[in-house]
C-alpha cells in the first residue's frame, strides 16, 4: 500500500519562483527522502531526512519534517526548467521497507 | 560505471509467455528492491531483499518470483503474463540510513 500523499499532484510556476512540495504519511519512520524522476528516467535521490531532525539543507533545496504531524516539505528555491520533473517523498520504516507517495509533478515555465 | 543496472530496458511480449528482467548492483549495498510503477507514476513496493533474504513480499502475485543468487543481484522473473502486469519496473538498492539508487527501469507492455 502507499504510505505517503503528496500535494499538490502538480504544480506549475515561472522560472525563478520557489516551489513547494507537501508530503504526508501514516505510520512511524526512521527517515523521510525525497526522489526526483524525469520523464522516461529512473528515480533520483536528492536527500534525506532523519525521524530526528527537523530541517536541512541541499543546495537549492530545503527539506523540513514534522514528525508529530507525520508531514513534510520539500522547498526549491529559485526554480530552473531543468527542474521540472516528477517529485516523490518516500519513508523509511527502518526493515527495509521504503515507501513512496504518489508524486508532485512540476513544470517550470522559461 | 552504473551503480544499478537492469536488463532489459524494454520488454515487449504477448500474454502468457514467461519473462525475467535483470538487475545487478556495483555498490556493495545490503539491500535491493522491486518496484512497480504503473501509468499514473504510482510507485509500489513489490519485494525487498537484504543479504539474499526475502524482507518484503507486498501481496505480489504468486506468478512473480524475485531471484537474488548473491547481495549484488535480485532478478524478476513473471510467469504467465497478464495485460495487467504492463507497467515500468523498477529496481533499487540502498543501505542503511542512505537513500537509494534506482536502475533506469524496464518497460514491459504485454499484449
């Protein structure tokens, strides 16, 4: 079954423009990460995120995790057209079963 | 040189027939997956193994039985198949704490 629920299912901005990614999930986790696909690609992962931590930072991204709210986001800042691709949160119990959500398809417009 | 490879990339075959996808890692992680992604991009866990054993079997159809003769290998094999089976699968490894490689899929259409 899925474990995790991101919003929005797409989302389409501008060149330039920050974009956020929301992802939900059920039970506890051992981490959080986040995935990106692009068209016709396999999935790559962009960073993770431990059960004890609550923010951290890649380079234009920054990933926060609410564990009491059993939530997270995914912020890219100053967004490029390269960025566009498909966005998937996946958790990670910790038994070697990693979960993913639904995904976030964004277009970046140039 | 590719961390996770799969063979092969694409798989066209009618129903019925028997047919294995491959897929091999060069990173030394304890860990491999299945996936499945279907047309709307669902990605849903099949199998996972660690050290060769099975950890993971998500109510997968008997018809799907995952090989993994050494750590660095689970291959798929999918007897009988169904138009339903037609999807993008994908193989993964990982370790511990790190996020995971995936291979660059394989497209399998049944017709």
């Amino acid at each position: 079954s899925q474990q995790g629920e991101e919003d929005p299912q797409a989302l389409s901005i501008q060149e330039g423009e920050n974009a956020t990614m929301n992802c939900s999930y059920k039970t506890s986790i051992n981490n959080l990460q986040w995935y990106r696909q692009n068209s016709g690609r396999g999935l790559v992962h962009l960073i993770l995120i431990r059960s004890n931590e609550r923010e951290k930072h890649s380079g234009r991204l920054r990933v926060t995790l609410d564990t009491s709210k059993k939530s997270s986001s995914l912020l890219i800042t100053a967004s490029r057209a390269a960025d566009t691709a498909s966005y998937f949160c996946a958790t990670d119990a910790g038994n070697n079963d990693m979960r993913f959500g639904a995904g976030t398809r964004l277009t970046v417009k140039p | 040189d590719t961390a996770v490879s799969q063979t092969p990339k694409y798989l066209v075959t009618q129903m019925g027939n028997d047919k294995s996808i491959k897929c091999e890692q060069n990173l030394g992680h304890d860990t491999m997956y299945w996936y499945k992604q279907d047309s709307k991009k669902f990605l849903k866990i099949m199998f996972s193994y660690n050290n060769k054993e099975l950890i993971i079997n998500e109510t997968v159809p008997n018809r799907f039985s995952p090989k993994s003769p050494d750590k660095a290998h689970l291959n798929l094999h999918i007897n009988s198949l169904e138009l339903g089976d037609s999807a993008v699968y994908f193989c993964a490894s990982s370790r511990t704490g790190v996020g995971a490689f995936f291979g660059q899929g394989t497209r399998l259409t049944v017709v």
